[in-house]
C-alpha cells in the first residue's frame, strides 16, 4: 500500500479509536457506521464489513486489519454507481 493511502488510513483510524487504545472495537465500529452511513448503514452491511475488518472474530479492529479489510472492501467494489441493477443503494 502506497505511504500517502496510509497516511489516510491512518488518520481516518486515529479518529475511530478514540480513546487512543491502538484499535477499534467492533461495537463502537458499529455505533459510528450506524450514525455516519445513515440509510447505506443497514445491519446485513455492517456485519459483512466488519467480519472482513475484524477476520479472526476478536472484536476488535487494530491498524493491519483496518488497512487490510479497506483493501479488500476496496477491491470488491464495483464500478462507482450509487444503485445496482436491482435498485439497491451501496454502502460506499
């Protein structure tokens, strides 16, 4: 991952864990996607954003898995279009 991504990554981390505990942990991941995703924050997509950023269960999210899960999130998303062929909103 390219050093100015991490940066990012890390400044957009910093914010999540405030409490400064050195990750984020998966209720408090999900208060925040609840509150800033809105209408995009729906439960179904918040655990399958969370089983890709917490993979081993641990309910906690540290900086490696974060980089790694918004890699793969990253990844695994179409083309930017707001609406699917179904009429369905994506998250991001």
């Amino acid at each position: 991952m390219e050093e100015d991504v991490l940066e990012k990554l890390r400044t957009v981390f910093n914010v999540c864990d405030e409490r400064n505990e050195g990750y984020i942990s998966v209720e408090h991941f999900k208060d925040l996607a609840k509150e800033h995703f809105g209408q995009f924050g729906d439960d179904e997509k918040i655990v399958g954003i969370i089983q890709i950023l917490d993979p081993e269960g641990k309910g906690k999210i540290n900086f490696e898995d974060f980089c790694e899960g918004v890699q793969q999130i990253n990844e695994l998303q179409v083309p930017l279009s707001p609406i699917n062929l179904q009429g369905e909103q994506f998250l991001c």
